[in-house]
C-alpha cells in the first residue's frame, strides 16, 4: 500500500530561521515517501542553509531567485502554485508570517503561498517573544481565520538557550499532519469521524497495582493513523497515549469504565467506532483506598464484577466494528462475537503463536462481516492491516447515507 505522500506536488517554503537545518530531515523524508517536492525559498533562509542542499535531496532546482529564469513557459510561481497540492511553509519566521497575513508577496515563498489555492500549513519558529509579541499574534489569529493551518511551535529549548514556546515542531508531527490535510482534500473518510479504542485497560487494585493485559495498543494506534490519512476526524481513546500517532485527538483513559464514559462523549457525533482495545471484562469490586500491605497473609482474594460490555451496549446508529483476541476457534468465537454485539464487522486476530497480534508490529487478521462471510488476510503489517479493515468500513459507509437512512445492517 502505497502511503498518502506517495506522487503527491508539495511545495516546502523555507524561511530565515536558525531552524532551517531541521527542514532538511522534512524534505529528506518526504521524497522517500514518494512526494514530488518543490523547495522555495527566501533570500534570509539561502544564509542559513544551501539551496544545494534541497536541490540534492530532491533532484529539483529550488526556487529562491523571483526574478530568474526557470525554464518554464509561463510565470514560474504561477505555474509552481497551481501545481502545489499542498504547500508547507517551515520554518516561518515572523517576518514571514507578518507578509502572509498583509498578503505581501515579494519573495518566492509569499508569492506562491498568494497564488496558490492548496493548504497552507504554517510551522512557526522563532524567540519566545517575537512568538508572543502581539503583532506575531495578530497575524495568526488573521491567518488562522482566512484557513491557514498551523502546526506549533513547540515549547523547549531555544535558539537563545530560554525555555519557551518558539521552538520548531519535529519533523514526525510536520509529516504527520501534512498526511491529515492530504488525507482531508480527497481521503474516502474525509468529514467523518473515527473513534478508535487501544491498548489494554488497567483496573486498579489498589493505588499501586492494576489487573492489566498484554494488549500494546499498536493495532489501534494504526487504525487512528491509516483512518487519519485518510481524512477522517480521529478520535483515539487509548490506555498508551504515549505511543499514539500525530496529528490526531488523544483521550487517555485508564479502566474500561473510563472508556466506556469518553466514548460515550463521542459516539452521537461518530460514523465509526473501532474497538481495538483489550478491555478488561471485570475489574475489582473493592478497589483498595491505600496500598495493601503483605502482612503475613499466606493466600489473597480479589472480588472482581463484571464490567459492561461497551460495543454491545451502544445502540447509537454508526459502523462498529469489534476486535476478537481468541486463542482457539478463532472463527466460531468471531462469528458468534458478531452476533452477539451486534456489530457491524468482526476482527479475528490469535494472540498466541507465531502469528500473534499482541505486541508485534504485524498481524494476521480475519475479517468476518455480517453476512457470515470470513476473509483471512496473509501476515501484514498493523497499518496494512488497518488499511484493508478501512476498506471495509468505506464500502459500509459508502452504502449510501448510512447515518440518514438509520439502515444498520446489524
Ligand atoms: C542568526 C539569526 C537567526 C534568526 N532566527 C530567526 C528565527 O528563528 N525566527 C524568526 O522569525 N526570525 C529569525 N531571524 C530573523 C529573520 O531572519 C529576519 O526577520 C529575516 O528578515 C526574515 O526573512 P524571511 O522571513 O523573508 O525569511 C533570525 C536572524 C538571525 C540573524
């Protein structure tokens, strides 16, 4: 499966700031995703980093001189604009951003960012206090409202050796929500919103221990980022939200009652719920207020209920699809799991043996619909595999206005 950037015209602007050396890496690492990528630049930034440079890594000459000639019939920015799908401007200084938002256009970078129609995605770096000067602040709030997109800054450590906010945001979190906005123009889910469940729910036992499971959350955390590449709005509710991909909204919970209550927050305004999570089907009954202590106990109880069954017990009309972790009968148990939740799609994914699903970064899925049909999938990667599950869900989606029609094909 080839990735989102893959072929995609992206035009990277690049202006006079220290953190110009960063946007190599950014450059570096579209071209290697396949991207086409055009490098503009100011006459600042050519003093902090070598045109050369950009031209090596993607075998393109960059356009830094306006008034030079470009081998191109017509009017180079025009023609370098209407081209641009998506245009990046990192690092933008404040000078820069000042022009965008008073539409000046007297350099490469604001003259194409005024001709084009494509996103524009704005990744400031600077001081903390030109970030925070209020002429800086007006003009985000300007450029904000006419559409512009922004990604940080940062807070950390600056040029100048301050803490602040200023610093320019990592390469991973520029690429990622440049695939949101790319995925937003044209993915199949764009507009829709996504609720994605990951990793395993810990139960508290007392302040120090939990009840947990070996559930890593990669699988979900590659349903949120396949989803957002995509287009879709993503909402990832996740016991690891330390792992979760960039660029999309991360609710942290711990138990499975907290899942429950944040995705009942969400669901009303969901087309799709995918419960990747390994949610604990009990938790203790008593959680313990201080920590419990050895003593000299020789044996030890835990009363543990039964906690609700979250995806059987959503009546909202929207796509759920579940997760089945099973160690034996893998296709009876999902077929009866669909059932029984009443769920639009079933995931049968083993957790024991060579093939399974817990921790690695591949698995080996089943898809069992609705209609009894079971489609065993080869070894794939997490994010294929999230890839051919959304497949699924956007011919379901697609089953013309699902949400409208209330036609649950449950
Ligand atoms: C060493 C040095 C570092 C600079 N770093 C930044 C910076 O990180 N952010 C910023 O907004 N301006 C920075 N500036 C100021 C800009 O380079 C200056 O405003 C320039 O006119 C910006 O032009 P441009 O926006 O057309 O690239 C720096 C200047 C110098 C001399």
């Amino acid at each position: 499966m080839s990735s989102i950037i893959e072929n995609r015209q992206i035009t990277v602007g690049v202006t006079g700031s220290i953190a110009a050396y960063k946007i190599v890496d950014v450059v570096s690492k579209l071209v290697q995703q396949g991207a086409v990528v055009d490098v503009a630049m100011t006459s600042a930034a050519v003093n902090f980093i070598s045109p050369l440079t950009f031209q090596s890594l993607t075998g393109r000459e960059p356009y830094v001189d306006m008034w030079g000639v470009h081998g191109v019939k017509g009017e180079a920015h025009i023609e370098l604009a209407r081209r641009t799908e998506l245009m990046l401007i990192a690092p933008a200084t404040a000078s820069t951003m000042a022009s965008l938002a008073h539409g000046f256009a007297d350099d490469f970078v604001t003259l194409t960012a005024l001709a084009t129609k494509a996103p524009l995605l704005i990744s400031p770096a600077m001081d903390s206090q030109m970030w925070d000067h209020d002429a800086t602040q007006a003009n985000l709030k300007l450029l904000r409202e006419r559409g512009a997109h922004f990604i940080g800054p940062e807070q950390g450590r600056l040029a100048s050796g301050q803490i602040g906010t200023g610093r320019l945001s990592e390469s991973q979190k520029i690429i990622a929500t440049m695939k949101a906005c790319l995925g937003k123009l044209e993915g199949d889910f764009s507009g829709k919103t996504v609720i994605v469940t990951a990793g395993g729910t810990r139960e508290a036992i007392d302040p120090v221990r939990y009840i947990g499971n070996r559930s890593s959350g990669k699988m979900g955390n590659a349903l949120a980022e396949a989803a957002r590449d995509r287009g879709a709005d993503v909402v990832l509710i996740t016991t690891v939200p330390e792992t979760a991909p960039e660029a999309i909204q991360v609710i942290p919970v711990e138990s499975a009652n907290e899942m429950e209550s944040s995705i009942s927050d969400y669901v009303t305004k969901a087309e799709v719920l995918v419960m990747a999570a390994a949610v604990a089907d009990y938790r203790v009954n008593m959680e313990s207020e201080q920590k419990i202590k050895r003593e000299h106990m020789k044996s030890f109880s835990l009363d543990l209920i039964a906690n609700k069954d979250i995806i059987a017990s959503i009546d909202a009309n929207l796509i759920k699809v579940a997760f089945a972790a099973e160690t034996e009968d893998l296709i009876t148990n999902a077929k009866k799991k669909l059932r029984d939740k009443n769920v639009d799609l079933v995931i049968a994914n083993s957790v024991t043996g060579e093939a399974s699903a817990f921790g690695s970064d591949t698995n080996k899925i089943t898809i069992v619909d609705n209609q009894g049909n079971a489609e065993e999938l080869p070894v794939l990667s997490k994010y294929i595999c999230a890839m051919e599950i959304l497949d699924r869900i956007s011919n379901l989606v697609g089953a013309d206005s699902y949400k409208e029609e209330g036609s649950s094909s449950n």
